[in-house]
C-alpha cells in the first residue's frame, strides 16, 4: 500500500479483511480492533457478533476506524446453535441464545444512554427489558422480493434465474430463494411460498431485473392477524401485460386454504426498489381489503398499507407499559387531559381511553389518520377520546381550552425521534410529564440532552424487545419536569 494515502488511511475502500469480533455497538454492529504501525484501529462490521471470524469488505475508512459489510462467516462463535429453520438475512442472530440477544441490547442501548443522553443515574431508574411472548414466528407481516438475478446459497454465486425471498445481505438486486420456513412469520406460508414461485414462473412473465429495471412480477407482500389467523396478500407486478387474476387466486386459496381474506394486486412502474408506487394501482381481486387484530381487547381493521406494530403479541406488552405510565395517578386529575401525540391512527390513545377515567386527545397532522382514528374509536364504542387534526406547534391556538390542562404527553416518532424545534413546540403546552416511546434509542437518547436543557429529567427507562433475532430494540420513557425550572422555549 504505497503512496501518499497511506498517511491518512490504514485500509481502502473495497478492501476485503479477515476479522476476529471481540465486542458489539449499538445497531447490530460487530467490533473489530487492529494493532497497525499508526496505532490501534477499530473495524465494524454490521451483522456480526463476538466470537465469530468473519470476512469483510471495507465501504467507508476513516484515519482510526473503518466500517465493514459483512461478506460471510469464517468460523462461527462457540455458543451459536443449530435451527431447524432456514437462515435469511433479516434474522441475523437467530442462532444466538435469547439471554445473549438480551444482554447485547441492554449493553449496547444503555451505553447510548450514558454518551449522548448523559444519563448518570441509569442504575437506579433502569427498569429492566421486557421480553417479546414470541421468539419465533412473531411478525405479522412479510415482503418478498423477485428478482432474475439469484443468489445461490450453496455455491454463493450470482445466477441468472427467477428468484422469490429475501434480498441477499448486501445487495439490492439479487434474491435469495425462501425455500422453507425462516421462523419469523407464518410458517405455512413459508414453507409453500416455492409453490408461488413456481407458478409465476411457469406464466412466462419475468421476475424484475434490479439493475436493467425491467420485468413483470416485483414483490409479494403477506399480512397475518394473529387473533384470528387470517391472511391479506399482495401481489406486485409491472403493467408490462396482464396478470392472470383467477389463476392466481385459485393458487393462492388452494396453498392456504379458508386463512386466506383478501387478495390484491398492484401495479407498479416505478424504477425504485418500493412495494408502494408513487403512481399506480391496487385492486382487490378476492375477498376483503382488511384483516383484523386485537389488542388489549380492541378491534383494529389493518389494510395493507396500514401502519401496524410488526409484533402486536409483543406490541401488547409495550403499550401496557406505555399504559402504566400514562394513567399513573390519574385518578387524582380526573379533569386533566392525556394527550397522544403523533397520534396516527390513534391505536395508543385508544388503548388508554379504555382504561382511563379522564379525556384523552389523539392528535396528528395527517387528516386520513385522524379519520381513520375515529373511525376506530367509534367501533370500539370508546367515549371520553377525541382525535384532532392539527399541527402540534400550533394546537393550544387553535383549541385554547386546552390551556394548563394537559398533564401528560404521550410522545412515539418515527425513527429519526423529534427535532429540538417540534421538542420545544411540545414544551410549550406545559405538561408536566412526557411518556416518550422510542423505536431507536439513539435518537431518544439525543432528544433527553435538550429536554434536560428545557428543565425535564428522565424518571424511568424500559427496553421492550419487539424484534428478536435483530439488533432492535424499543424504549419506553417517563420523563418528568424538574420543579421550579424555567425553561427558555424560544423557537
């Protein structure tokens, strides 16, 4: 490695490393550490784990660190064990014992914590992890992906073929074949999906073709209720030519029997890599648009499109959480309002107006959300739960009795968490508690640093495991306001 870099750098990009992982970082991230002759150098590799050896390719280096894909598995860790299920890559440790998955998500997410959040007490009000009900066959819905390029898992080659399953870890265009059940989600569906495979292909028609951007059949795309056990499927293609819609549906009825409830097929001819097309089409061909979940004793109707915990058995357990802390002392404020906000279509608002003895305001931005939350609330014949479309900034302006009585916020963004402007707009009403539910703990943890600037303090902290065998984890927070502050809440 000759040449002026090599001051800068140790290593290139596109360079391929043999590792021995000794640690984890947060996001599934494997860490390797290298003796150079400028020091010590630190590797991660995303979807590896301590113990195993792997080989990876470099994509970003910088003077003391790299970042690494992985591209197999050397040797595998000591503890790791055998399953009777097929591997894909959106499982990355399932062979990894529960109790170890569990301690890497303690150690990794409360280390963020500790460095962004700046969280000094995390002995004392660190409640533990919750685990999900389900370590297998938790997900309540799958994408498949076609593709005319196939990874083979045996000889680890690209080939020219028609492929149906997972794309392989580190590509966008070639698919692996799910030829059995991976044990994430429906375990019949699984083990059949070969049979759609090869009625698609029998048609003629092609699987697309990522990089050319061309083809027929695109995406399969499963929903399961777990109350009733019944499935909503969606078919992706082009509208390069027709679909044989009967053909389809009596494969479908026939591989799954009674379960099935609704079959749609959409069109896209959009280029990117997306199950949703910006411009295009989806149909009903058989049965109902909509299959039904419960939770905690409520009735949601989950389209395809809809948002939806992934893992409603374990969703169920961290909405009792969320629950907990926000009807907490209720009964002592019985005029106060709970306000859910970033609401959506109201599922956690819901929950806590079944429970609760004071009003609870759903609120969101999006007017379908609000409409679709109150349609809910009306089928569940909840009372005492009112949904408003409105901006969070702007919400006491145009609702003003509201002033002073909003006790506590119960707060779930998406992963990117909330922007210090939108924080402070949410500080404005006055509340006294915030019940924040993180799907990344590293943004949560960004977000605590200016809430603390703002006179709020973190009370207690829950992980809930809503994604085994990945490196995702959820938080579930109360935050409460430091008395006697006063905040500076200019914009």
């Amino acid at each position: 490695m000759g040449g002026q870099r090599r001051v800068k750098r140790t290593f290139h990009k596109g360079q391929v490393l043999t590792l021995t992982i000794d640690s984890m970082a947060f996001g599934g991230k494997g860490i390797a550490r290298l003796e150079t002759d400028k020091g010590p150098f630190v590797v991660f590799v995303q979807n590896a784990f301590p113990g195993q050896t792997v080989e990876a390719q470099v994509v970003k280096c910088k003077s003391r660190h790299a970042e690494c894909r992985l591209l197999r598995v050397v040797e595998r860790a000591a503890y790791e064990v055998d399953l009777p299920y097929q591997p894909i890559p959106g499982a990355p440790y399932a062979s990894v014992p529960m109790e170890r998955q569990h301690a890497w998500k303690e150690e990794t997410s409360l280390d963020l914590y500790r460095r962004i959040g700046q969280v000094d007490n995390l002995d004392e009000i660190y409640q533990g992890l919750v685990p999900s009900p389900l370590d297998w066959h938790y997900r309540n819905k799958m994408e498949y992906s076609f593709s005319e390029i196939r990874h083979d898992l045996e000889t680890d080659e690209k080939v020219d073929d028609f492929g149906l399953g997972f794309k392989h870890r580190g590509t966008w265009w070639a698919v692996e074949n799910l030829d059995d059940d991976s044990g994430l989600f429906d375990a019949l569906v699984e083990g059949t999906l070969h049979e759609v495979r090869k009625w698609c292909e029998a048609t003629g028609l092609p699987a697309w073709h990522p990089p050319k951007r061309e083809g027929f059949f695109r995406f399969l795309v499963v929903r399961k209720s777990y109350a009733d056990n019944g499935l909503l499927v969606n078919l992706v293609t082009t509208s390069d030519a027709p679909l044989d819609e009967k053909g389809f549906v009596e494969l479908i009825r026939g591989l799954w029997g009674n379960r099935v409830q609704g079959i749609l097929h959409t069109v896209n001819d959009d280029k990117g890599e997306r199950v949703e097309a910006r411009e295009g089409m989806s149909r009903l061909i058989w049965g109902e648009s909509v299959v039904t979940e419960v939770l905690h004793g409520l009735s949601f109707g989950i389209s395809m499109a809809s948002f939806f915990q992934t893992n409603p058995k374990s969703a169920e357990r961290l909405y009792a959480e969320v629950m907990a802390l926000a009807l907490d002392g209720v009964e002592e404020r019985p005029h106060d309002v709970i306000m859910d906000l970033f609401c959506g279509t109201g599922t956690i608002g819901q929950l806590v107006a079944k429970n609760a003895n004071t009003p609870v305001v759903g609120v969101d931005i999006v007017a379908q959300a609000i409409e679709d939350a109150k349609d809910a609330a009306i089928r569940n014949g909840l009372e005492g739960v009112e949904f408003v479309a409105a901006d969070a900034g702007k919400f006491l302006l145009e609702h003003p009795e509201y002033q002073g009585k909003i006790h506590t916020v119960i707060l779930d963004p998406p992963r990117a968490g909330i922007s210090p402007k939108t924080l402070r707009k949410v500080m404005r009403l006055g509340v006294q508690r915030l019940v924040y539910v993180s799907c990344n703990p590293a943004t949560q943890a960004r977000d605590l640093v200016e809430l603390r600037a703002q006179g709020y303090e973190l009370k207690s902290l829950k992980l809930v495991d809503q994604f085994p065998h990945t490196a995702h984890v959820e938080a579930v927070a109360l935050i409460e306001r430091i008395p006697g502050f006063q905040p500076n809440l200019q914009a």
